[in-house]
C-alpha cells in the first residue's frame, strides 16, 4: 500500500513540476514582434516596405497640398464680380494676385484677355485651370502603380517561400514541421504585407482623385460664372 501512495506522490510531484516549466515554443510565439515577422519574411520584404513608404509620403504629401488648394475664398469671387461690374479691372486683378490660389490664378488670366472675343477668354482660363490640375494630380499616379506592383511582389514571396520548403523537405529527407516553417513564413508575411500594401496605395489613390475631382468641379463652377458675367448684355 505504501509503495502505491510513493508513486502516486512521485507522479504528482512530476506533473507539478512539469506544470511550472514555460513552453518554450508557445512563449516564443506569443512574443514575437512584427519586426521579427517582418525578418521571417524574407529578402522581398524590403521592397515591399520600401513601396510602403513611398507611398505614404505621396499620399501625405499630396493630402496637404490639395487640402490647401481647396481651401476656399468666399469673398474672391464677390469682390472680383464687384470688381467687374464697376468697370475696375485693376482691382479685380489685384484681387487675384492677393489670393494665390488656382481659382485666382485662373481669373486672373481672363481678366488679362477681357476685350477680346469670350472664346479666347474661355480658352485661356481652361488652359490654367488644366495646368493648375496637373499640379495637383502630380505623383498620384504612381500610388496606383505602387497598388499593382506590391501584391505582384508578395506573390513573388509567395514562390520563393514554396521553394524554399521543397528545398527543406528535400534536405532533411522527409517532411516535418521545422523543414517547412520557414517556408512557410516567407509564403504567408510576403503575400499578406504585399496584399496590405497594395490596398492601401489603392485606397489612398482614390481618395486623392475624389479630392482632386470635386476641387475641379467647383473651379469648373466658378469659371462658368466668371464666364457668365463677362458675357452679359451691355458689357
């Protein structure tokens, strides 16, 4: 009887034991950090992060720039209306030089060709506008590139991580866990940043273009009516 309640106590102690260790394996998941997942990636990571950054700062960059641009002057085009009616185009030019803004800008340019027939004004107003446009639009375009090209990178990762566990398995003569996790790291962090990246440049894109496209509108809205008023009867 003795020798059963030894042993039953000697398999308590070791369970007890057992129960204190840490898991080594477990532990060295739970702690991993994203950088060291970003390294278990592999070598396409770093073009994958360098698209990431580029495009961040285009898209900040661009952000400020059109946020600025669209930020607008209810007096300008009052005051240049007064302006105009009262036959005082100098002030009205004054006007738009002071505002330093692609509305301004563009007016201004109308108002250097007031005398001449409208479609040369219109002409000449459209021809700022797109260039003012153009600057705006300027780099947008390459976070759509950066949105096609990331995904393409990760599925680049995702071949090499496929031959990097075939070439594991063959090594080690059989297939197991620690022959294949390495692979496998590279398969999945490659496809998954490649695939984050992209919807983001592809998001930031289209937000970019909705900006830039309703500031055109309501530039588009104001030359009309600047065309309107140059246009009217008795001028």
């Amino acid at each position: 009887m003795s020798l059963v309640q030894d042993t039953a106590r000697a398999a308590v102690d070791s369970f007890n034991q057992a129960a204190q260790q840490p898991l080594p394996a477990a532990a060295s998941t739970e702690n991993m950090s994203l950088i060291d997942m970003m390294i278990k990636g592999g070598w396409i990571m770093i073009p994958i992060l360098l698209l990431f950054f580029i495009g961040l700062v285009i898209f900040f960059e661009r952000y400020l720039t059109i946020r600025r641009a669209a930020k607008y002057d209810n007096s300008l085009m009052s005051q240049v209306k007064a302006n105009v009616l009262s036959g005082n185009l100098d002030s009205a030019l004054a006007v738009c030089r002071s505002s330093n803004t692609a509305l301004g800008r563009m007016l201004q340019k109308g108002l250097l060709r007031v005398g001449r027939p409208i479609k040369d004004i219109e002409g000449a107003i459209e021809n700022v506008g797109k260039l003012e446009v153009a600057k705006l639009e300027k780099n947008i375009n390459i976070l759509g590139i950066i949105a096609g090209i990331a995904p393409m990178l990760g599925f680049v990762g995702t071949i090499f991580g496929v031959i990097k566990i075939f070439h594991e398995v063959e090594l080690a003569g059989g297939i197991d866990i620690a022959s294949v996790s390495g692979g496998l790291y590279v398969k999945m962090v490659s496809s998954a940043s490649g695939l984050a990246v992209g919807i983001l440049a592809y998001l930031g894109y289209h937000i970019l273009n909705m900006m830039v496209e309703r500031l055109i509108l309501r530039m588009e809205t104001d030359a009309v009516e600047f065309i309107d008023l140059l246009d009217e009867p008795g001028r």
